[in-house]
C-alpha cells in the first residue's frame, strides 16, 4: 500500500488529538506513527527520514495488528513509500515505539488465506534475516529463534483454515510479534533490500515479494553463514550429516512452502529483466545492504533477481 502523506497537519481551535490509534496492516499501523510525529512536528514527512530527526515527542501512538506479519507493532520505524521518489523512507527513533500495543490473535481469525500466507511469509522473513544478520546479538538471536519456530509450526494450518485453528492463529500472531522484537533490534538484509525495492517501484505485496526472495537470498549467502542458517534446520526438526546439508534442506523447506501457501512466482509478475539492473542498484543502496551476512555489491543483487526469475 502506498501513502501520499499529508505534507503536514494543520489542527483548530480545539481540535489537536491526544493520541493516534492505528489499527490494521503494516502500512496504516506505519502510517499512525507518521501521523503522530507530524501532529507534533510541523515540517514535511520527508524531513524527518532518518533516526531522530523530529524536535518535539510525537503523540502516544496506539498499535492494533490486524495482520500476522508487520512486527511494526514493536518496533521503533515508520516505513512510508514517497511515491514521487519510488522510495521507500525509513523514519525512525525511540519516541516512535508504540506506547501500547493491542496483539490480538482473533484479529486475524477472518483474514483471507493469500494475506494469512504473504503476512506470515513476511514475518518468516523478519525472524530469518534478523538471525543471520551482521548485528544480531544473543538476545535477538533467542527471539528469532522462536519465531521461527512459531511461524512454520503453524503458518500451513493457519493459512487453510484460520478460523478453525485456534492455536495456529495464536502461535502465527505470536511469532509476528517476536519476529518484530528480533529485526527491529537486529536489522533484516537482502531480503528487504530487494523487496522494498521492487514494491517502491511496482504494487507488490511486501510480504509476496519478501517469499520470492528469501530461498534465493538464503543460498546466495549460504557460503557466509552455513552454521548459523543449520541451528534454524535444527531447530525444526531437520536432521543432516553436515551443517551444509541441513542449512539446504531448510531452504528448500521454504520454497516449498512458498508453494504450498500459493504465493506467486517472480516471474509471473512481468517485470521487465531489463529493469533488474535498476532494482539491483536501489537494492545495493538500501541501508539494510550493510547488514547482509555476506558483503553484497549490484552484481550480486542481478545474479539473485536471475536466480529467482529462473524459477
Ligand atoms: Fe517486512
């Protein structure tokens, strides 16, 4: 989804709010937080891109989810497409946490399976790329973990039967949450890097383009991180003699899944592969660039977007 942000707000006599309440995907929850710095800050919403740049506090803001992949409601970013740009802008600082989240599972419970499916792909990813991130520490490592436990052992059921799966539905929501705990105090990698990319240039579901990328991203960067990406395996259960062995396994668990969940092949979306240098560029400069467990240059990125659209 994408925003034309107000350039700023302008409130009566009485009409200044005392808090901003988002409740929804990721981009209405990303754009109460905007919301909030601007009812606070009276410049343009591209002049506070960046960590900290607002002057004044902005409003409590008020996280409901009422999808299963954002994390936003635990994290410290405001992530707002300039559409004249084709960018996607960070907007960030501590002030921007939410000062309540409401995470409520049965928010989920009537949510149609092609958004139970790219949601939760997005929040595999979040877990995912946090653990094998340059800055992941032993405390984002142990949500990561779990996350990733969570969201497999539940995200086939829940995305057949939502309704009927209580348990699934609670462990998915959950495992959003965590996951969102994990990237937004680690960081994600070339995942994001590709998928921000591509949805600030094409309307993309985030987390369609987040399950495209992941198993292709995850083989690219397996020579940099095999031993870490074999705790994951094991940690759903996959046994191998070698780390090497389990660390593939898992990723073809993870194609697999993309197609038991029906998400869309890269292919299938018509992007011209004339455009991947384009993509591969914006991807290489994303910030999250640095954070990829193996240094990656424009290259790289061209040799992935092939590698996906080979399919
Ligand atoms: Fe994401």
């Amino acid at each position: 989804m994408q925003y034309h942000m107000p350039a700023r707000l302008y409130f009566g006599p009485g009409e200044a709010p005392d808090l901003v309440i988002g409740l929804g995907g990721g981009s209405p929850l990303d754009a109460g937080k905007a919301l909030a710095l601007l009812a606070t800050n009276p410049k343009n919403i591209q002049d506070y891109e960046g960590k900290e740049k607002y002057a004044v506090d902005p409003l409590p803001f008020v996280a409901i989810p009422t999808t299963c992949g954002t994390g936003s409601e635990v994290t410290w970013v405001s992530v707002i497409t300039d559409v004249d740009r084709k960018f996607k802008m960070s907007i960030k600082g501590p002030k921007l946490y939410p000062a309540v989240s409401i995470v409520d599972p049965d928010l989920i419970a009537t949510l149609p399976k092609p958004m139970i499916a790219s949601t939760g792909m997005d929040a595999l990813t979040h877990a995912v790329e946090a653990y094998l991130s340059k800055p992941a520490t032993l405390i984002t490592d142990t949500h990561a973990v779990k996350a990733v436990g969570l969201i497999l052992g539940s995200i086939e059921k829940a995305s057949v039967d939502i309704k009927g799966h209580a348990r699934q539905r609670e462990e998915l929501m959950y495992g959003s949450m965590v996951a969102g705990l994990a990237f937004g105090n680690a960081d994600v990698t070339a995942v994001h890097c590709i998928s921000e990319s591509i949805g600030a240039l094409y309307d993309i579901p985030h987390g369609v383009a987040n399950a495209m990328f992941l198993p292709h991203v995850l083989e690219y960067n397996l020579p940099a991180c095999t031993p870490k990406m074999a705790v994951l395996a094991r940690t759903i259960g996959i046994s191998a003699a070698s780390d090497e062995q389990a660390a593939r396994t898992f990723i073809r668990k993870i194609k697999d899944l993309s197609r038991v969940l029906e998400i869309p092949l890269f292919r299938s979306l018509d992007i011209d592969p004339d455009q991947f240098a384009l993509i591969a560029d914006m991807s290489y400069k994303n910030n999250s660039n640095a954070s990829n467990p193996r240094d990656l240059g424009p290259a790289d990125y061209q040799n992935i977007l092939k590698a996906a659209y080979g399919d």
